[in-house]
C-alpha cells in the first residue's frame, strides 16, 4: 500500500508541475499565480524535483536548431538511397497516406468552419458562441429552433457558449456535450476524445462497443473526462492547461502515445509522417514543444525513440523500427 500511496504522490506531482509550467510560461502569468507558484513549491520537494525536470526538458527542445533552416540538402547518393528506399518500402505505407487523404476531402466537404496545417483561427458561429480552433480543426454546424449542434470532426477547439434557451451540443464520434452555457476544450485524438471544462458544467454521454450501456456524466470547471472505445473514462479533477497550451503556441505530452503525438505535430508540419510498423504508434512520449518548430519537435521525439527516420523529401517522412 506504501508503494501505491508513493506512486500516486508522485503522479499528482506531475500533473501539477505540468499545469505549472505551462502557465508560468504562458506569457499570461499573474502575479498573484507567482505568489501561488512559488508557495506550491515549497509544500514538497517532489514539487521542485518535477518542475526542474520540465525545464529541463524545454531548455534541451529549445536549444536544438530548426531543421527547415539548417538541413543541408542531401546528396545525390544520399538521394538515389532514398528514393531506393522508398520503391521498395512504400506499398506497405500507401494505404496510410491514401486514407488520411480521402478522409482530408470528406471533411473539407462536410465543415462549415476548418483551420489549415499550421493555422489557428477564431470564429463565431450562428448564435454567438465562440470558437478557437486549433490547426487542422474541422467542425460542422448544424441548427434548429430547438437545438443548437457542432459537429468536432477533426482536431481541437475551445468552445466558449452564450448562453440562451436553446441547449448546445458538441458531438464527436459515439459521445456528446451537452450544455447551457461556459467554456470547455474538445479534442478528437487517435483512439480517443478528451473534454476538459474550463468554466460551467456540462453533461458528457458516450458509447463504448459492442452495445455497451450508455453513460452520461456531469463535469464541472476544473475536471476532464476522455471516452474512446471502452465508453467514458473516469472523471478527473486535474487542470486543463495540457489541453489549452496550444492556443500560447506550445503542444504539452505527458505519457502520450507517438499516435497522438504525431497527429498533432501534423496539424503544424506540412507534408506526411508514415509509420512503418504500427508497433511505433504505441511508444510513449513526454514533451513540451513549441507549434511554430514542429521539425525540431519531431527530430527531437526521434533522437529519444527506438526508431530510424527516412526522410524521402523535405515533407515526406517515414518512421521504422530502429
């Protein structure tokens, strides 16, 4: 029981000088959030220890140089290699690529609002509301007199609700927000989807498969909930900052798959990364990484990973078992 008591210490140490961190280099840090700050590292040194092992890790992200500036062009042997590579290993790769391309023009099709690689944009819908949407962010609107519904197709947006009589719905694969008024984040990952309430509460029902029993949860400001295949997780009461650090250009991953880590560094980096060995997809990653460098991100997530990086072109990259 010891053990378990230490280890879960441990883990809420490092959430909250995850959230820390990302807000005391948000730029919008208070003073009153440094007074707080410097009080919650005090209260234990495994406050300090977590806190000192982000910045380490930022300060190493920081330092490395971005690639799309100091890559030498590679030589014509180095090419022909390359591109030997590729006529030999891209048939296995190629239903990836033709899949995230279809999918690309489905949902172009069907949103009413959607952010380019790289971009982020605010708007404001059909009755006020609005929303932040990250890079690479699709959303369909659909509105009745009775009901006001958003479809999350692709990405991450923040959702900020006016308030009226009519209730708001966020749908996302087999789960749906529903609520009347505050602010929330929705993020459609690989396998699964994240609600984080940053102000309000709203109810959360999903589906899990094969006909599992449908749940519906109430979340209040401060807590989040991820519902994938397996229904709706538990509610957690932890900070949001994670799921909010993009809108001050950083991605924060802490124990992420390399699936969800590559899904949102794609959102930033033009071209494609295609794995070759689905296996890689499940390596986890932590980080901090700034949106306007996704190739220093991902050559760092590489220099830490089990992986060899061929790199066809500039904007076609594929990752396999090193």
């Amino acid at each position: 029981m010891a053990g378990t008591s230490e280890a879960t210490a441990e883990r809420v140490a490092r959430d909250q000088a995850l959230a820390w961190f990302v807000r005391m280099n948000s730029g919008d840090a208070t003073q009153a959030d440094a007074a707080r700050f410097s009080a919650w590292l005090g209260e234990d040194p495994r406050h300090r220890r977590e806190y000192d092992r982000l910045g380490g890790i930022w300060s190493d992200l920081d330092a490395l140089p971005d690639p799309r500036t100091v890559r030498s062009a590679p030589s014509r042997a180095g090419s022909r290699r390359q591109l030997l590579f590729g006529a030999a290993g891209i048939a296995g790769l190629a239903m990836v690529g033709a899949g995230l391309s279809l999918t690309g023009v489905t949902t172009a099709l069907a949103s009413d609002f959607q952010t380019a690689t790289g971009e982020r944009q605010t708007v404001t819908a059909g009755d006020g509301s609005r929303i932040d949407l990250d890079a690479g962010t699709a959303i369909a609107q659909e509105f009745t007199p009775d009901l006001r519904r958003f479809r999350l197709l692709e990405g991450r947006a923040m959702f900020a609700v006016k308030e009226e009589d009519r209730p708001l719905e966020v749908v996302c694969r087999d789960g749906t927000v529903r609520t009347g008024y505050g602010a929330f984040v929705m993020h459609r990952r690989a396998e699964d989807v994240v609600v984080a309430v940053e102000s309000g509460n709203l109810s959360v029902t999903a589906v899990g498969v094969k006909g599992a029993p449908q749940r519906d949860i109430r979340l209040l400001a401060g807590q989040c909930v991820v519902y994938g295949a397996a229904g709706l997780g538990a509610v957690e009461n932890r900070t949001g900052e994670a799921e909010t650090a993009w809108q001050r250009g950083k991605l924060v991953f802490q124990d992420r798959p390399l699936e969800d880590v590559l899904a949102d560094l794609s959102r930033y980096r033009p071209g494609r990364i295609l794995v070759g060995d689905h296996a890689l997809l499940k390596l986890r990653v932590d980080g901090i990484f700034d949106t306007s460098r996704p190739d220093a991100a991902l050559d760092a997530i590489i220099q830490t990973l089990p992986v060899q990086v061929h790199r066809l072109t500039r904007y076609f990259v594929i990752l396999r078992q090193a």
